[in-house]
C-alpha cells in the first residue's frame, strides 16, 4: 500500500495541464482529493468551481473543500496564468489577475489551510512555482514577478511553518509541455526542442510527498536536460 494512500489534498488548476497531471497521479496513490478549478476536472474527488483570479471565492471554496475531506495533509498550490507583453503594452487589469492568481490565491490558500494543519502538527504545502522565479525572460515581467513572489511566500512560510512539523516546497520547473505558452512567443521558442511531461512534474509532487519528516527539501529546480544539445 502507497504511504500516500487514505492522505488528503487539495489540487489547484486540476483540469488541465501539471494541475491533471498531479491529481492523477495522487488518486492512483489512494489520496482523497480536492480539486480547485474553472471547470471540471476528468478525475475523481471532490470538486468545486473556482476562478482564483477573484480572492473573494477562495475562503469560501477551501471552506466547502475542508468539510467534504474533513483534514488536508497536502495543499499543491499549482494555478498559474501566464503573459506575455512589453510592459509599456501590460493593463493593470492583467497585470493585477497575474498576481491574483499565482500569487495571491496561494497565499489565501495556505492562509485557510495552515490553521488546520497546525492544529494536527502535520502537512506539506508543495507550491508549483516556475525558473521564473530563480531569473529573468523577455516580456515576462509580470509573471516573473509573480514567480518571484511565490518563490519568496514559500521561503519564509517554510521558516514559519517548520516549528509545527509542516513542510514548505517550492518546485520550480522549467519548459513543460502545457497549453499555459502554446501561441506565445516563448512557446515557438521551444517548438522542437525536448520538453518536461507535465506527468514528470507530477512525479516530483510525489517524491516531495513521500519524504521522511527529517528530510527538508525547500526548493527544487527541475530544469529540461537534451543530451543532443551543447
């Protein structure tokens, strides 16, 4: 039997692309979901409809999530949105929903959650993160700031949460294959070349889960490796 089996979780962005990729992969592991999502996810849990561009649905989603599941071992903030503009181009309306959605809909998440898994001196947050959070892209202002604010929220919510035996991972992944880029400028970039399986990701979710309490893994960076390419 999984380790992970009969554990709970609550998924974010889970209809699509790394979101589906790692609900699966819990479900097949026996973890009871809760999934967060626009529209409907093609996997089974407990589900309820959520545009994490608005902050005023999340306290009352995550509310509905914790009465259906009764705990959460595992929150994977995953939701992200992306832009791709100049910034003399960026209207503040977008500008502001990349940040509502990458940035503060994790921290209203774990902001629900947290008092839960402190109460039970338990859990892991694992939140999806991007190398846009470690550097730079062209065009990608907004979304690198957002990144790099994920990135910083998950540095010092780890220091926070760790003397309650909860665990803090930021992944940071590079070049997955997903709809998230497809028709940017990013996206043609990267046509042809070797590409991370959203299922890879959803395969370090998992080890990051199974990590023994005395292993602190903060940060990982998983980067596209072709051996074709110098």
């Amino acid at each position: 039997m999984s380790p992970l089996s009969g554990k709970s979780a609550i998924v974010t962005g889970a209809s699509r692309g790394i979101g589906l990729a790692i609900a699966r992969a819990l479900a097949r592991e026996g973890v009871r979901l809760g999934l967060l999502s626009r529209s409907q996810p093609d996997v089974g849990g407990v589900f309820v409809a959520t545009d994490l561009a608005d902050p005023g649905q999340i306290p009352g989603a995550v509310r509905q999530l914790v009465e259906r599941l009764g705990t959460v071992d595992y929150l994977i903030n995953n939701a992200g949105t992306f832009l791709e503009q100049a910034v003399p181009e960026i209207q503040l309306a977008d500008w502001e929903r990349v940040l509502h959605v990458n940035l503060t809909a994790p921290f209203l998440l774990t902001r629900e959650v947290l008092p839960h898994m402190i109460a039970r001196r338990q859990g892991r947050i694992v939140n999806i993160a991007s190398t846009a959070s470690t550097q730079g892209y062209l065009h990608q202002s907004a979304y690198c700031a957002s990144k790099h604010g994920l990135l910083g929220f998950g540095r010092s919510l780890a220091i926070e949460a760790k003397p309650y035996n909860i665990h803090v991972h930021t992944l940071c992944p590079g070049g997955v294959d997903t709809d998230l880029i497809k028709g940017t400028y990013l996206g043609e970039r990267l046509k042809g070349q070797l590409m991370i399986n959203p299922e890879d990701i959803a395969e370090m979710v998992l080890f990051l889960l199974r990590q023994p309490d005395n292993i602190d893994l903060t940060e990982v960076v998983v980067r596209r490796f072709d051996p074709k390419q110098k």
